[in-house]
C-alpha cells in the first residue's frame, strides 16, 4: 500500500525539523520545501555567520536536516509573491498610518497557499508545517484549534487559513509542548546550537523596521506635528510611518509627563500624544474579515479575543455590520487597539476566525 505523501515547509528552525522528523516516523513519504521569501544564501561563500544569522529560511540547515533523514529537499523561489503580497503591504500599510503584521499575511499568501499550490500540482496528500496548531474532526466538520502548549501557540498568526485546506493539512507539533521539541531535536542529534528561534520580522535586519522603511519607502519621511488631544501643537514627528499607538520611545517631546501614541492621522499628517490612561478603548471594528468557522460568525456572539499575538485572550461581544466587518466591545478596555494588526475569535480553543483592527473608538 502507498504511503501518504506530504509537502513539509521546512525552514531550518528546530519546529520544521521536528515536525520532518515525526511525519517520518509515523510512515509518511515526506517531501521537503524551503521556500525562500527573502535573499539568497550563498553557500560558496566562506562565512562566520552561523546559520541562524542568515536571514529568515536557512536552506543549509534544512538540507543538512533533510539528508540526515533521508527525505528528498528542494528550494522554491518565492521572493516575487513574497514582496508582492507582504513586503509592499507591509510598507504601504506603515506609510499611509496603520500598523501591519506580515507574519500573517506571510501565512496567508505566501507559505501555506504555496505548499498548498505545491501539493495540487504534485497530487500529494497532504502539506504540512512546524506551526503550533491543531486541526480536529468534530462531528464529521474539520475544525481549526490553538495549540496544547499556550505559549507557543500560533493560531493567531495562522487564522486566515482557507476552511478547505484543512482536510489536508498538517500540524505535527501542535500537541506537544516546546520542551519536548527541543528533546526530540536533542534526540535525533540535531545541531541544536545552530536552531534557535528568530524573534524578529524575517526581513528585518535586528529589528529595525524604521531603517527597513526608509531604505524601500524614501517619501516616508514626511515630517509633520506632534498635537495633543485638543490638537496643540507639542513638536514635529518624522513621518506618520515611523508611530504606532502605545509608543512612547524615540517621541522627542517634553512636557512634563508621559506621553505615548494615541494615532496616527494620516489625512493631516498629524501624530497624536496622550497619557496612557488615554489608550484605552472599549469597541473597535474589524474589518476585511476571515471566518474558519462562517457559521458561527454570522450573528452577535460572546467570544474571546485576541489583539496581539503576545497579550492574553480578552472577552468580548461581536456584531456583524455587513460587508466583511463587525464590531467588537470587550467587556474590558483594552490599551492600544492598533490599526492594521489582527484581531482573532476563539471559542475556547477552536479558532472562529478574524479581521484587521480598523481605527479605534476610544473611551
């Protein structure tokens, strides 16, 4: 009998070697993908940076992990799709006043649709990656769910999956805890020194998003004022580009006390500055919106929610408005909802679906 076959994005990183590892041993015909979003890694050039270091996918790590395994691998060249639908959104959204996340459009439209892509065109069985997350079958429906181990848990970057990929995808780690990963990469004599975790944009060089910006998006800076809530002027900011609300660092302006971003109004070029008891917002809408699970998203519903990936699961009410957006009020005020990052629906640990944080009603 056939063994199933599995396209595995593996990026280098201890979680893709893992999950190589585990699909091997549980009798599937792997087949490994590197897809290089970013620059190349040239590996005729004699180099002290070790792999980790050399940018977001480390294709001599992959391999090494590949052959140790004995699974064919390959390197997709996918930089075009990549600056198309994550690099220019990622600086178009920053330039005209919003703060984007490119790991989950990177999710979206470049890593799972073209492992998906992959497996149509090969006819293979499944697509798999090293993510934290469950897919689960209840009651004859596939449904998308958060990880056993919270603190890894990826469910928030991945919640724009298709509904009709999940039949066919797979997530080896997302019933197990990190520690165990890392015994598991320790076990099969994986260089465990050289897979550490990268914390930053894949793109961004030490998480300098600033420099990032004014390399590949020069009219960025735009300066322009910094006013206060009743809109006096307090001093000149460099670009609307360059804020986000919560910021309090790099600001420049003395007046006494704290001030952090408030918003950013990208009509008047204006930055506004506040205390932080004026972050908090009880409602924000939610637009271009994405169901997993349409049918319970289609009428007002007590839900949790999360607004970042790094901040706990908030409770909240949402209502549809039409058109792809809903509102949300949370029974709690939240500190510095941010235009242009996610806000993601859970019910218990089943992933409902999500939508991109439009400006904020505040208090």
């Amino acid at each position: 009998m056939a063994r199933h076959t599995v396209i595995l994005g593996m990026s280098g990183g201890v979680d893709s070697s893992v999950a190589a590892s585990l699909l091997v041993a549980q009798g599937y015909d792997v087949r490994g993908v590197t897809l290089q979003v970013w620059e190349h890694e040239d590996e005729t050039v004699a180099t002290s940076k070790r792999w980790q270091e050399r940018g977001c996918c480390k294709v001599g790590l992959a391999k090494f992990v590949a052959k140790k395994l004995g699974i064919p691998h390959e390197v997709i060249d996918t930089r075009e799709r990549f600056r198309r639908s994550v690099i220019d959104d990622f600086v178009g959204g920053y330039v005209n006043g919003i703060t984007p996340n490119p790991c989950v459009r990177c999710n979206e439209r470049v890593k799972l649709r073209t492992l998906v892509e992959l497996a149509r065109e090969r006819e293979a069985d499944y697509v798999a990656t090293g993510h934290y997350a469950r897919i689960l079958r209840e009651n004859g429906r596939w449904t998308f769910h958060r990880a056993l181990d919270a603190k890894k848990d990826q469910s928030y970057f991945l919640y724009r999956i298709d509904p009709a990929w999940l039949p066919r995808t797979l997530f080896p780690l997302g019933e197990m805890q990190k520690a165990d990963v890392w015994q598991e990469a320790e076990t099969l004599g994986l260089p465990v020194d050289e897979l550490k975790e990268s914390q930053e944009i894949c793109f961004v060089s030490h998480g300098d998003y600033r420099t990032f910006l004014e390399q590949e998006a020069p009219q960025a800076h735009r300066p322009g004022p910094f006013t206060d809530g009743e809109g006096r002027v307090l001093g000149e900011h460099e670009g609307i580009a360059f804020y986000t609300p919560g910021q309090r660092r790099g600001l420049g302006v003395a007046t006494g006390q704290r001030l952090y971003v408030q918003r950013v109004e990208p009509q008047t070029n204006v930055v506004v500055l506040g205390p932080d008891e004026s972050l908090y917002s009880e409602a924000c809408e939610v637009s271009n919106l994405h169901a997993v699970d349409p049918d319970r998203l289609n009428g007002r519903r007590e839900v949790e929610v999360k607004v970042r990936y790094a901040t706990p699961a908030s409770t909240a009410s949402i209502d549809p408005l039409g058109e792809g957006t809903l509102l949300i009020r949370f029974h709690q005020p939240q500190r510095a909802l941010t235009p242009g990052q996610s806000a993601v629906f859970y019910d218990g640990s089943r992933v409902l679906g999500g939508g991109i944080i439009s400006p904020v009603r505040p208090i």
